[in-house]
C-alpha cells in the first residue's frame, strides 16, 4: 500500500510524534519531518540508536504566493 501527501508543507513544524523512549518512529506529513529538523537544529535531542523512516510520499514544498518564486 502506497500513501501519498496530499497536503502543501505550511511552515508548521509538529513534534508531537516524537518521545524519548522509541527507538523507531514513522512520518508521514512535512510538519512531522520539520520536526525532527526542529529537535536536531535545537541539540536538544540524540537520534543516535533510533530509525525515522517515511511513511508517506512527503513533500516539502510550501505554498506559492503570487510573484514569489519557490
């Protein structure tokens, strides 16, 4: 089964998926994906000894304004 995003990434940045005790986590939305940019930007956090993998097709695209190249 494949999924596909559907949704244009809004700048949102979503850390609610994550904990500290798993050691694998699934994303499936570019805010999700955002997030761990977030965590590792801050060094708040170790990702090593854990598994992010994609569960969707996610696109990282952001929503086009009039006159503003992306």
């Amino acid at each position: 089964m494949e999924y596909f995003s559907t949704t244009r990434w809004d700048g949102a940045v979503d850390l609610s998926w994550y904990n500290g005790t798993d050691t694998e986590f699934t994303l499936t939305t570019p805010a999700q994906l955002a997030g761990v940019a977030e965590l590792v930007n801050s060094n708040t956090t170790d990702f090593a000894g854990k598994t992010i993998r994609p569960g969707a097709d996610i696109s990282l695209l952001r929503y086009e304004e009039t006159g503003k190249p992306w």
